[in-house]
C-alpha cells in the first residue's frame, strides 16, 4: 500500500520580502523591522545569496543573535535559498561557514561570542538577524571588519523591536535612517496559517503595546516595561471572594461622546458591568439606579470630571444614594506616592489584578494600554488620557475607568471626594427632581 506524502510548497517571497532584497538592491544600508514570524531570515538570506553569486571572492559576516539560532535558523536558510537558486556550496559545521563555487565565503558568527570576529577584515557584506537582540558591541566589531574589500560595504539588519527595551541601538538606527525601513507585521506573512495569526492576536492581546510592538512590529518611544500590568497578570477565571459584600464604579460622558459604563464588584473581580451611549441626566441616574437596586454596594464612587456625571449624583443623592464624586485630576489620598487620583485608581487596580482580581477581555485590553512614567517628584505619573485613546485607536477606556473607581470604593469607602456631603447632594437633587418630572424611580 503505498503511502501519501504530502507535496513540499515551492519557496516563495512574500511581497514586503520582495521589496526587501529587490528594492534599493545595492543600497549601503537597509533595515526590516517587522513582527515576529513575519519570514524575516528568509528575506536576509535570500538577498546575501544573491550578492555572493554575482560577486566572486566576496566576503561576508552573518551574525544571529544565539548559537542556535544561526545553526538552524539563519544557515538553514542560506542553504534552502542555495537549493532553490541551484548554488553549489561547501559547509563547514565547525566554522559555520559556506563556502561558494565562485570563492565568496560566508562567516557565521553568534552574537554571544563578539570576540570571535576579532581578527577578520575584507568584508563587503554584513547581515544581522534580530539586530534588537543583539549587543551593540557585536554590531560595532562586525562593521570594524569592513574594510579593505573588494566591493563596496553593504549592510542589512532585521529584526523585531526588542520586548523589553525598546530604546537601543537598533532602534536609534532605524530612527536615523527612516528611509532605510521596511516596515511588517507578523499578519503580512502569506505562508503562515490563519489559526497561527489568530493565536498571535490573543496571546499579546490586540490593541496593546506588546501586541503593537512584537506582532506589527512597531517601535515606541518608550519602553513598554511601563506599562501599569502586562498580559500575564490577568487571570483566566474569576476566584471566589472570601469576604461579602459589592462595590460599584460609575464612568460618565457627555452627550454623544463616548460611553456611560457602571460596573459591580467584589473581592475577587467584576460582577457586572453595564455600558450605554447618548444617556441624559435621568437616564445616567437610572443606570445606576437599577444596578445599585440589584446589588445593594457599599460603596459607590462616579467620576465627575467636566462635570458630566454630576446631575446623575446628585439625583441619587435624593434617593439615599450616595455616590461619592471623584474628579480624576483630585490629589490622591496620599499625594508622596501619586500626584493624582486616577493614577492612584489605575495603580491599586493594577495592584489588584497582580493579586487575582478578574477582569473582562474589554478591560484588559484598556488596561494594557496605560503606561506610567516618573515626574519630578519620583512618583510614578499615568500617561494622558488622551494618550490612551490613541493607542486604543480613538477609543475611550469608560469601562477601565468605571473598574478603577470601583476599586478605589472597595479600598476608600467614604474617602473619595470629602467635601461633598449627602445633605448637600439631596438639596441639589430636588432641584434637578423639579427641573425633570419624568423619573423612572
């Protein structure tokens, strides 16, 4: 019985690996920061082999970022684009280098041993693999060996934005250089299955910064290591809680913009969540109205920034409900640690997920596009919200923000705003009570 085995693809370029070894072909210096899996070897390989089969006796470095991986990564590569372009070569396993019919000669380095270099000159060529992830010292010993060849020096890095320190040399150079980048994400790769793109969606969480930096291959102008949590700190289900009781946070918008999100928890996570566009005043009250009815909190805390939210409060003043207005721009409880109340919110939320605290899909998502950075004080500072709203792709975060002030309530009870007493909030509610006779409670 004869078995079937299953046809090999033939090799093909992806378009952006096309435009990578065609484009500005015999240019000085070229640059692909992409995301991971996007074929970046494939692309580096296939240029260098066509520059040594046209080009006798030349000489070229090609470093990878571990031993390993130049082993069978990038000279696995080189020598399948030899198959396919029918190059006769020599390999030397010890070495790793290649040898062609024509005299050019590949050295492969690992960019753990930079010293090992030490020693070589004429190169024309150098190509490096995951440039990010390689000491800056390897790269500045491997050009030093550029001289004295027979053509004219070219260079080409590759790589994905480092994960965790988006501020290095690779990163500067493709700064300096912008004409010099070819931009991928790990999505422009043709040969890779749609269940492959889809797990690299939910595993780095599409919207985020990891997701922006290691799958569309995007470099900031910050290190993302500051982002206020990271994806490995949510939890898959939500933890039983060991101690009663709810509490409820409550984001407002203004007419029109954005969204009213109220949400319900407890110990462990959200409980219930609850978002709607275009509310009025009574329809904003009615919100939580009903799902304070449902769950009886003990403590309430609404954001009154702009003072959208305020006439909502202030009817459920008049209802012996009490929900404690927090402007975001407030100080914090405790002004030497935060310079301000929501970057106090988002950090003890944050605290709070590290320690189990479960949290929606939507809310992580929010979440992982917050960062901090440090003012003049040391304190750690959340970035603009504006900020968020960009990276979120225009998006307000409403229902991150109704978490965070639902956290606060949970931590602060009756801390929130001070000032604001519920004798005065009754006596304003009966005037918004006069001004609007249709309440639904």
């Amino acid at each position: 019985m004869k078995t079937k085995t299953k046809k090999r693809k033939p090799y093909r370029l992806s378009r952006w690996q096309q435009h990578f070894v065609l484009d500005g072909y015999n240019d000085e210096l070229r640059i692909a920061c992409t995301g991971i899996s996007a074929g970046k070897s494939r692309a580096l390989a296939w240029w260098l082999v066509m520059q040594l089969m046209e080009k006798p006796y030349a000489r070229a470095i090609a470093i990878a970022q571990t031993h390993k991986a130049l082993k069978r990564v990038l000279i696995r590569e080189i020598q399948l684009v030899c198959t396919i372009l029918k190059v006769p070569y020599e390999y030397n396993k010890t070495e790793q280098e290649l040898t062609f019919s024509n005299g050019s000669v590949i050295f492969g380095y690992s960019a753990e041993n930079p010293e090992a270099m030490l020693g070589l000159s004429e190169i024309d060529f150098l190509v490096v693999d995951e440039a990010a992830y390689t000491p800056r010292e390897c790269f500045d010993y491997a050009a030093d060996r550029m001289r004295g060849g027979r053509y004219e020096p070219m260079i080409r890095l590759i790589s994905s934005p480092q994960s965790m320190a988006a501020e290095n040399w690779f990163s500067e150079i493709c700064k300096t250089h912008p004409n010099a980048v070819i931009r991928a994400s790990a999505l422009d790769n043709p040969f890779t299955s749609k269940k492959f793109k889809k797990n690299l969606k939910e595993r780095y969480v599409v919207g985020s910064n990891i997701y922006r930096q290691q799958v569309l291959g995007e470099i900031f102008d910050f290190d993302i290591a500051s982002q206020i949590v990271m994806r490995a700190d949510f939890i898959v289900q939500k933890l039983p809680p060991t101690k009663k009781g709810y509490w409820l946070g409550a984001d407002f918008a203004g007419l029109g913009a954005d969204s009213n999100a109220v949400v319900i928890i407890d110990q462990t996570g959200m409980v219930d969540w609850r978002e709607a566009s275009d509310l009025n005043t009574n329809q904003k009250a009615d919100q939580i109205f009903t799902a304070y009815q449902d769950f009886q909190p003990i403590a309430c805390c609404g954001d009154s920034t702009g003072g959208y939210g305020q006439g909502a409060i202030d009817l459920l003043a008049n209802k012996n409900i009490l929900v404690e207005g927090v402007n975001f721009a407030q100080k914090a409880t405790d002004d030497n640690i935060y310079p301000n109340v929501r970057t106090q919110m988002y950090l003890e939320l944050a605290k709070a997920i590290r320690n189990g605290f479960w949290v929606t899909d939507e809310v992580k998502q929010q979440l992982l596009a917050h960062q901090v950075t440090i003012d003049n004080r040391g304190r750690q500072s959340l970035l603009p919200k504006d900020l968020v709203k960009k990276q979120l792709g225009g998006k307000s975060p409403d229902m991150a923000d109704a978490v965070a002030l639902a956290v606060y309530a949970m931590n602060h009870g009756g801390s929130a705003s001070g000032s604001y007493t519920a004798d005065k909030a009754r006596s304003v509610g009966d005037r918004y009570l006069q001004l609007f006779s249709a309440t639904n409670y």
